[in-house]
C-alpha cells in the first residue's frame, strides 16, 4: 500500500539553476553581450524575473529577460569595472518560488559618456509610466505576487486521497472476497 500512495505522489521539486554564463566568480576582463542562466525545469516566462546589478548599484541590463525553454537571458550593459550581482527569481512547478545571486568581476569597465546636454534630457512623460503600465499587474519579483503565488497546490492533496481511498477499498474488497 506505502507502495502505492508513495509512488502515486507528484515528483514536483524546487526549480534548480544547473549553469550560467558568466559562470559564477568569473573575473572577465571583456563585458558579455547577455547573462544567461539555465534551470533544470521550464521556465514560466510570466514567472520569471532576471536582474544584474552593477558595483555602484545600480542596473547593468537593458530589456526585459527573455526566456528559452529552462533558459533566462537578459542583455547586459557594462558600467565601471569590479564585481556584477545577477539576481534571479522563477516558480517552481510545485508553486513555490526559488530565488538566488551569483556574481562575476569586470576587470576592465566601460568609461562612462559625457553627460547629456540639456535638449537631449528626456521629457517627463517619457518618465513617467502610461496609465496601462501603471495600472498592469505586479511583476514576478513583485511582493503582492510573491505573496499570492508562495501558496500550496491543493489538487496533490485531492490526488493522495483519492489514491488512498481507492487502496482502502481495494484492501477491504480482497479481504472479503478472501473470507468468502
């Protein structure tokens, strides 16, 4: 019986980051044109979020992460050199979100452009988000949706008791028919 409900049980599991490029503690002495990480599951595009950070803080990507079956990449924007934090954030199939760092040196930085004359500073609607974005809903990294998607599958549960019942009735069945 322990037989049967064991292997009828979902072999669901954590979402695991199985590669990266850069591999994590790489010192590169030329910037990467993406970051690309790679998972041992499927990806949710909708569920995934991809982040790199550069040593002064601040965002080192461009774009928005573009998801390949198990694979994340987002297009990298090299900044001042020392040491690039890649943050990833992807839910699991069994509903429960994995989330992670690695990290990688840039030996040799991008010297940073002049700074923009007046007329090409942009305009505060371009700024500010349109009423579509600002109304959209959260993004995966997001607290509300964290929040709303950390919870437990029900149907495993439904699943293990019907498992269940059926063996206490098929035990019950060949018991009697046994003592007939």
């Amino acid at each position: 019986m322990l037989t049967v409900l064991i292997g009828g049980s979902p072999a669901y599991a954590h979402n695991v980051l199985t590669g990266s490029n850069p591999t994590d503690g790489a010192e590169l002495a030329e910037a990467p044109e993406t970051v690309r990480l790679t998972f041992l599951a499927k990806l949710n595009p909708e569920q995934t979020g991809l982040t790199v950070a550069g040593p002064d803080g601040q965002p080192a990507f461009t774009g928005t992460p573009v998801v390949d079956g198990t694979a994340v990449s987002v297009a990298f924007q090299a900044g001042p050199a020392g040491e690039y934090t890649v943050d990833y954030d992807v839910l699991s199939a069994d509903g429960h979100r994995v989330k992670g760092a690695l990290a990688f040196t840039l030996t040799v930085g991008v010297e940073p452009t002049e700074e923009p004359t007046p007329s090409a500073q942009p305009s505060p609607s371009a700024i500010s988000p349109t009423p579509q974005e600002a109304t959209s809903a959260p993004s995966p990294a997001s607290p509300e949706a964290t929040a709303s998607q950390e919870t437990t599958p029900w149907w495993p549960w439904l699943l293990g008791g019907v498992v269940l019942l059926a063996a206490a009735g098929a035990g019950a069945f060949f018991v009697r028919r046994r003592s007939s």
